[in-house]
C-alpha cells in the first residue's frame, strides 16, 4: 500500500511499439516527482497519449502517421503562489529539476487570491476492463478505401481523415491525492465531392475503438449526399421550418452546455442570469421535451473521469424537461456561494473522458420530412461564431448537403445559408425529435470525448442570407 492507496493495476493497454501509461506507471512516476520537489504543497499530472492518423484527398491515401509521448506537469504552490513546469523526460534528475524550477518560479508570480487548497485522497470507482489499441496503418488505409472505391464508383472525389487516440491520465498531490484514468476513440470523417464541385456530401463515424467505425455507411451516406447536392438553386433566406440531422443538432446545441457557467449566471453575465439578480435554476428556459445531461457512463474513458483539480466525475442534469436543474460550480465559487462544486469537468466541458448527451425521442427524419409542407434539411453547420453571449446566440454556414423540402418529400438542393441563431430559441421551437446517437465531438468536446445527440426538428429557423460556398 502506497501514500495514495491502492497499487492495483489497470488493464495493459496494448500498442506497437509502445504502451500508455499503467495505473502502476504513472503512480511510481508522480510519487517520484512528488518526493523530489522542495515547495510546501505539489501537484503532478500526467499525460501519456498514442496517436495515429491516416488523411486521403483525390481519392487516395495522402498521409499516415503515429506519435505517441508522456507529458508531466509539475505544479509547485507557496501559499497561494502557483507556477507550472512540463518536461517529457522522466528520469529522477529530470522530474527533480522541473519541480525546483517550478518552485522558483511560484516565489515569484503574484498571488492568487481565488486559489483553492489541494484535494485529500478520494474515492474512484474501479477501472472498466477495456483495451485500449490502435489500428494498424493497413487497417485505417482498408477503410479509407471503401470510402474512396465508392466515391470513385460515383465519378465523385472523396477526401477524409481518420484519427485514433488512445491516452491515460493521472493527477497527485502532496496530500495524498492520485486519480488515474484511460480512454480511448476514434472518428473517421469524409467530404465527397462532384468534379464540378457543386456537389458536396459528408459523413462521420465516431467511436471508442476502430472495431466501432462503419465506412460502408459513412462511405454510402457521403457519396449519396454529394449527388443529391449537385447544382443547387437559391431561395430566398428567411425563417424555416427546419430538420436538423444529429451533427447539426450537436454543433449548436453543445453551444449550451459551454454556457452553463454559474459564476457568470450569478455575476449577470449570462443567458442563465435571472433578471433582477441570482440564475435561472428552477426556471423553465426551453421545450419540456428537452432534457440535457452529462453521464460517465457515457464516457469513452475506463474510469468515468476525474476533474482538474481531482474530483470523481458524477451524473449531472443541466436541463430536465426543459427547466434547468444545475450550473456548473468550480471549487472557489461553490464555497463562495455555499453550494458544492459540479462534478461536471470543468467548463466547456472539454477534454478526455467528457461525455454530453440531448435525450431524444421516437420519430425518424423521413417522418419529420412527410409532415413538413416546406422547410429546410441541414446536414451540418461549420464556421460557427459567437455574436451574443447573452442569449447564446451564434453565426455560420449550413455546408455539406442541404436541402429543400415541399408537400413532404426533399426536392431539389439548395445554396447554403448563413444562419443567426440562439440553440435556445430553436428549442422553444420544437416540433420533433429523433433517437439520440453518437456524433463527431471534435470541435467542441475535444479529442476523447463523447457526444450523444438526435434529429430535431423547429419552427422559424432564421437563416440570415445566402452563400455561394459549397
């Protein structure tokens, strides 16, 4: 038994040439680092990720590549002084000098007057049994080819990337904290494009390991939209009935949950601000049909996840038939207003392990289209910017297929649209919803999380102007 617990081993993750790091690893590593540094209270995190890609373009593989690297992180606190030092190099002498660096430094910056102290030891639920590996390059090079086959079938263009990531982390502290998790995922993505480039399709398969990805899908879903996509007319921009396929639906509706920030609420910074002071918790500020949440057990990680400071990630609610339920506390500002933290992840809710998922509903997006006299079907959005932060209002572009629908059947493609709108507004706009799936977390979640997310679709989506991008 060590000053941190117990030194039960998680499951090796299998790799060639190499390893993430084990529970016992990553252990033995931050107790070296803890017992090598001269400042009164230390925090050690880890980080040891394995990457492999593989990018095609012109419907041929362009690039592959693998890297893989264990960083340590060394926080040295006097008082509430505070300085970090990273170092890849893992040796005693190594790890003892970034930690007396780091105290120098912390000597020398200003106060934080906001700091927290360190965690005591905590309790994590034990480590699922799951290996994490990566696909070999032949493997990722099989499934970009169904992809580019296909598209080549067609007299289409297909390009695309498929990343995998499989990473272990570990945070300890002076006081006996150590908290250790892995993850792993996978996402394969492709933009299918006619030579004329008026035609443009994608399509995305995510999951926790390669075995989880279907290119055939991908591949017949990209292809077919970059047909049906071809030379699209304008109509004039205005307010649509509108069906959001599952990435749209996430490329907004995610935009909530990095809103949810409670000290912003309180200090009347926010969306979730009530009017006359205080936040909006209780209040009802979307559809009833609407329930929002962020479970480990959606998470892609063997642990569930820890937050920065070391806490167990838990369950947490944000929306629940519409009302919200929760904001998220950080440690200084639950103590502050005499609540406690949010076992959520931080704000943003960014980073491995992160899970968010939209409840959903019964009906299909064939259904959503028969009972739509005329409207608009989105495949996705892209350059996405804030323009209010008060009423989580965004701008961006509709790209990758979208379409007109009339008397309920999808009729011709249109040009893409600019669009100004609030995820907020178009709740309160909701007609119907699709069953809750995985969708492509990337650019919001960041590499490892995991996003569940359905079709929807609302009244009045505001689409601004037109764009002649594809």
């Amino acid at each position: 038994m060590s000053a941190f617990g117990s030194d039960a081993r998680a499951p090796r993750s299998l790799f060639a040439p190499a390893a993430i790091l084990s529970r016992a690893e990553a252990q033995e590593i931050a107790q070296r680092a803890l017992r090598n540094s001269p400042a009164p209270e230390t925090r050690v995190t880890i980080n040891s990720a394995a990457r492999a890609d593989t990018r095609f373009a012109l419907n041929q593989v362009t690039t592959s590549g693998e890297n893989q690297d264990t960083q340590v992180t060394i926080t040295a606190f006097d008082g509430n002084r505070a300085a970090s030092v990273n170092t890849n190099r893992l040796d005693e002498a190594s790890l003892a000098a970034a930690a007396k660096q780091a105290y120098e430094i912390a000597k020398l910056v200003p106060p934080n007057p906001e700091r927290m102290p360190e965690l005591e030891a905590q309790s994590y639920p034990p480590l699922r049994e799951r290996v994490l590996s990566l696909p070999t390059p032949s493997e990722r090079a099989a499934a970009a080819k169904i992809v580019t086959e296909l598209a080549r079938k067609n007299d289409l263009i297909a390009t695309g990337f498929i990343e995998c990531r499989a990473g272990a982390s570990a945070l300890a502290n002076s006081k006996g904290l150590f908290a250790y998790d892995s993850s792993s995922s996978v996402t394969m993505t492709s933009t299918v494009r006619s030579p004329d480039g008026t035609g443009s399709g994608w399509a995305c398969s995510d999951g926790n390991s390669f075995a989880d990805l279907d290119p055939a899908t991908l591949a017949a879903t990209a292809v077919q939209k970059a047909r049906d996509s071809r030379n699209p007319v304008a109509i004039e921009p205005g307010r649509y009935t509108t069906i959001l396929e599952p990435t749209a639906t996430g490329n907004l509706v995610q935009l909530i949950a990095g809103a949810m920030q409670a000290r912003a609420a309180d200090e009347g910074r926010s969306f979730f601000t009530k009017p006359g002071g205080g936040n909006k918790i209780g209040l009802k500020v979307v559809d009833e049909r609407v329930t929002l949440l962020t479970d480990p057990n959606d998470s892609p990680s063997t642990g569930g996840g820890y937050d920065d400071d070391g806490l167990p990630l838990e369950k947490v609610v944000w929306i629940e038939n519409g009302v919200v339920k929760n904001l998220n506390y950080d440690r200084y500002w639950a103590q502050k207003q005499g609540v406690a933290p949010t076992r959520s992840g931080g704000g943003g809710f960014r980073g491995a392990g992160r899970a968010l998922r939209m409840m959903g509903g019964t009906s299909n997006i064939a259904d959503m289209v028969k009972g739509t006299e005329r409207g608009v079907l989105v495949t996705r959005f892209w350059y996405i910017r804030p323009v209010d932060a008060r009423t989580i209002l965004y701008t961006g572009l509709t790209r990758d297929g979208t379409f007109l629908i009339e008397n309920g059947k999808v009729t011709r493609p249109i040009k893409n649209f600019r669009f100004n709108e609030s995820p907020i507004f178009f709740l309160n706009n909701l007609e119907a919803l699709g069953p809750s799936v995985r969708i492509n977390a990337s650019e919001n979640l960041g590499a490892g999380g995991a996003v569940y997310m359905p079709a929807i679709k609302v009244r009045d989506f505001t689409f601004s102007s037109l764009s002649d991008a594809v």
